[in-house]
C-alpha cells in the first residue's frame, strides 16, 4: 500500500528476460547454421585463388588428401579405378560437372594423373576447388 505523500515510481521495463530471450534465438540461428554446410569428400587444405566462384550445379567431387589418399565423393578409391567409379557416378547422378578437391601440398603430378583420367571421360565439365581469397 502506498502512502499518499509518497512519489510514484516512474514505470520501469526489465530487459534481462529479452536479452535472455534474443540470446537464445541467436544462439539457435548460429547452431542451425552449421548444418547448413555442405561437405563432400575428405576435408583438405584448398589454395586461394581470386576468380574462384561457387558452382550452383550438383557435382561430384573427387578430392587428394595431403598424403595423396583419393577419394570419390567420401569412398577412398585407386587411380586406375578412379574413372571407372566417376562414369558409374555419372550414369546415376544428374550431372556432368566434376569437382577436384586438392590440397595446395599435394604433388602436382599426382593431381595432373587425376586430371588425366578424368579428361578421358566424355561430356565430363572439369573444375578444381579453391578458396576465395
């Protein structure tokens, strides 16, 4: 009860609930955002080029670890077999784009024999993963 003498308090928001409520929207928006990535193949050191551009297209990626281990998509693959599993890939997926995922201190030779067996592929887009710099 208030006394009539007494000044009125000038009405006040508490803004701790809101910035709990803002805090957990926040956080929700920065978790649900790294699902949202996509990763294909193994994860590699991509050198940085300034034309470097986002394919919208589906593809499919074959990707040269460090240690030169060669993957499709993320099954682990031989040289010698490598064209065979992308023409196989090629016949069932919906495109024609093939993606090479190198890591920048993989040997050159190596990535050049990828190419290669690639190149052999009819109808098959080539292009090589970087980074933007």
């Amino acid at each position: 009860m208030r006394l009539p003498n007494e000044p009125d308090r000038p009405p006040q928001i508490n803004i701790v609930p809101m910035i709990d409520v803002i805090f957990a929207i926040l956080v929700y928006f920065i978790v649900s955002s790294l699902f949202l990535t996509r990763s294909e193949g193994l994860p590699v050191n991509l050198p940085q080029a300034e034309t470097a551009r986002v394919q919208k297209s589906k593809q499919i990626t074959v990707s040269l670890d460090r240690e030169g281990n060669l993957t499709v998509g993320d099954r682990p693959t031989e040289l010698d077999r490598l064209k065979i599993k992308v023409e196989n890939l090629l016949k069932t997926e919906q495109t024609k784009v093939v993606v090479i995922s190198a890591d920048k201190l993989v040997d050159h030779g190596q990535v050049v024999d990828v190419l290669d067996q690639l190149r052999q592929i009819p109808q098959v887009q080539l292009a090589i993963a970087a980074k933007k710099k």
